[in-house]
C-alpha cells in the first residue's frame, strides 16, 4: 500500500507544518495549493490519505472531499481546520496505515 499522503491547503505555512508531521511518521507527502491541483494529484498519484483543509476558496471542502472519494474510493479522506493538532493527523494518518482504524 501506498505511504503517500496529500495535503490540500492554501496556505503554505499550513501545509507545510502538517507535512513534516507526517514526514515524521513515515509518510512521502505532496502538497497541492488548490482543489483542481488536488485533482491532477490525484490521477498522477497512489495516495493513502488525503487530507483537505476545511476552508479553500475554489470550492468546498465537503464538495473536494466528495469528489476525490468518487475517483479514488480506497483514499481516506480528512478535512481538517486550522486548530487541528498536526501531530495527531499524522497519528490518525500512521493508524490508517497500519490498519488501526479508519478515518
């Protein structure tokens, strides 16, 4: 299985933050700025996780999440805020892996 994960956020500083979270756990991560990035991310990539931030202006988290789960339906899927621990994503991430829960 796959130990990529991506993270869809417009803020860099964000995406970064939770990105070396994640790197920490194990993960190969890919950062997309947008939902349409997120959507070529998608096809050119195997992902375990992705994870969607809860506020993008080109669309709705919710719509993103949707949509990514109709092309790829073995991708978890995590909409996150601002206030989420990074940490604990990448926890849930590294339990998604391993196959101790799902998201």
């Amino acid at each position: 299985m796959s130990e990529s994960v991506l993270i869809v956020d417009e803020i860099a500083s964000s995406r970064q933050e939770l990105g070396r979270a994640l790197q920490a756990e194990g993960f190969v991560v890919v950062e997309s700025d947008s939902a349409s990035s997120a959507v070529r991310d998608i096809w050119a990539n195997q992902f375990l996780v992705v994870f969607v931030a809860s506020v993008l202006s080109d669309t709705k988290a919710q719509s993103l999440s949707d949509q990514l789960m109709q092309m790829a339906p073995e991708i978890e899927t995590i909409i996150f805020s601002k206030n989420d621990n990074p940490a604990a994503l990448a926890r849930k991430a590294a339990s998604i892996r391993d196959g101790d829960v799902a998201a």
